[in-house]
C-alpha cells in the first residue's frame, strides 16, 4: 500500500494524534450499543453520522453508474429495507435509511453511517428469492446499528499511518472532529474504515438474521447469500465485495453454528418464507441487462475509491 509522505516538518508525535483521536471518542465516550449489547467508543455524534451519509451519497452513486431506472425495482427493495429496519434497536429505526440499487455489473454491498444501504443489481442478479435479499440488506443494516465505521475511526488512532495522520491534521488546534474523521477515513483512499474484521462481519450476520426473522425470512436465506459469494469468489475475477468483507468460507462456518443454534427452532417454522415467487415477480423482471464489460478508467473502483468521497463530505461536514 502506497502513501504520500508528509513534509517532514508537518509531521506531529504519534502520541499526539492517538491522543485527538481518543479526545474525539470521549466527546460521545463509552457506551453500551443497544444491537450488540458490547460496550464501545464512539467517536461521531448521531448528527455527524447522519450527516456523512448523506453528503457522500450522491457521489458514491454517480461514480456506480447512477441509479436503475426501475421505479418498481427501487420501490421493491426500499420495502424489504424498511421493513428489515424498522426491526433494529433503540434510535435506529428513526434514522432517515435509504436504500439504493446501484446500476452496476459488479457483486457488492454496502452501507454508509446513518442508514444509507447500497447493493448492486449485479449482485441481485445472483438472487433467486427475497430472503437473499433481506439477509444482504440486513447484514449492512446490521453495520450502521453496531456502528462498525465509528467503531474502526476508533482503532484507527493505532494503525501504522499515524506518520501521514499527523501531517494531515497540522494546525488542528481550529479543526473538529469532521476533520479528524475525514482524515482517518480517507487514509490512503484506502477505504480503511470499510475493510472490516471477521468478528464485524460475524457481528452483521448475525444482526442481519435478527432483523430477516424478524421480518418474516428464512434465515436460511443468508447462507445461500454466502454460498453466492463463495461461488463468484471461485470465478475468474474477484468480486468487489470480498475487498471489504472476509472469504464468504470463514461467514459460512459461523452462521451455519448460529442457525444450528440460536435459530435452529427457524429453519422449519412455516411462518418464516424465502419468497422466492415475490422475488421472481418483483426484481427478476426489473433488473437491468448486464453490460458485458468491466467498468470504465473512469469508473469507481471498489470502495477503497469511493471512500475518498466520505473523506470530503466529513470535510464539509467539520466546515460547517
């Protein structure tokens, strides 16, 4: 991985920027996340995070290629997206979510802080029932309500990079925490705060099956999602989404011991459908006719491009 070097006369002790960034966690402080149940720092206010989703959104979906023209596609997923999120924990249900079809050839997902959920129609085309569809929206529902990205700002402060960190913030004495934030996630515009570790994305899942049980779905629906993954994973090019998330085999394991378990009693319960007719009916039709070729030099890149976009709308943000 490649960085700039900061001026050496910009640059500031380490122990200084781990310092800031602990300062900007204590301006929220420790709190116990009512969809995890863990005890976590955060270091964005409900307000900020609201406020980089929405700023970065726009950009982030004209870098994919806009949005599918399908007002019957956007309408349909907006549904099990809302409905999967009005199932979420404490203030979560009242954030302004919006979910987004992305008219894109590449397999991905993803979600920005304050309730934006993204997912292409390459990856819907893999799809063959509704419950696939809940299980992918859930799991990056499941990332905002456990504030993973807030949580990654967090441990950023001991990452290798605080070098070019402290460079970048000189003078932060007048700087906020939108400034701090928009540093650490555009570090490199490597999307570091996007690339999750195996216990998030193990967290996401099993938040993921939460709210699609709750909804109604199959949970069984989740581990097809995986079986996708792992398929594609196995192809000729690597999907997007394994840039940000583990190799679907390690998920597998762990939502298979989850449903074995906690949600063994699921499985077989009538009540709880993969809908795989609503989906033939609702999505099949509307999805776009693949492109047949790889995205332009012009187009986003996977998220470790596109995150250069969080890093200015948190700059706006922490201009305001």
């Amino acid at each position: 991985m490649l960085f700039t070097e900061a001026p050496m006369h910009r640059l500031r002790p380490l122990l200084t920027i781990a310092l800031l960034v602990a300062a900007a966690a204590a301006t929220t402080g420790c709190k116990t996340n009512v969809a995890t149940g863990r005890s976590q720092f955060t270091s964005m206010s409900r307000e900020e995070e609201i406020q980089l989703g929405t700023e970065a959104m726009p950009e982030l979906i004209q870098e994919y290629g806009g949005e599918v023209s399908s007002t019957q596609l956007r309408t349909y997923v907006t549904q099990v997206g809302t409905t999967l999120a009005q199932h979420t924990e404490g203030e979560n249900p009242s954030l302004p979510w919006q979910f987004t079809v992305l008219d894109s050839d590449v397999i991905n997902a993803f979600a920005l802080p304050g309730g934006k959920v993204f997912i292409t129609s390459g990856l819907m085309a893999q799809f063959t029932n509704e419950a696939q569809l809940a299980a992918t929206l859930g799991h990056e529902v499941g990332h905002v309500s456990a504030k993973h990205v807030d949580e990654r700002i967090t441990q950023s402060s001991a990452i290798s990079t605080l070098g070019q960190i402290a460079g970048a913030v000189v003078g932060y004495q007048s700087a906020d925490l939108g400034q701090l934030v928009s540093v650490i996630v555009g570090t490199g515009g490597q999307g570091y705060l996007l690339k999750f570790g195996r216990d998030q994305e193990s967290e996401a899942d099993a938040l993921g099956v939460r709210y699609m049980v709750a909804a109604g779905y199959n949970p069984t629906g989740m581990l097809q999602v995986l079986e996708v993954l792992k398929r594609e994973a196995g192809g000729g090019s690597q999907p997007e989404i394994l840039s940000t998330h583990p190799y679907p085999e390690t998920r597998l394991e762990r939502v298979n011991a989850l449903l074995k378990g906690q949600y063994a009693s699921s499985l077989n319960n009538p009540s709880l459908q993969l809908k795989a007719e609503q989906y033939a009916q609702k999505a099949k039709p509307y999805l776009p006719a693949p492109k047949g070729k790889a995205p332009s030099a012009g187009a986003v890149r996977g998220p470790e491009f596109w995150c250069a976009h969080c890093r200015e709308a948190a700059a706006r943000a922490g201009g305001r």
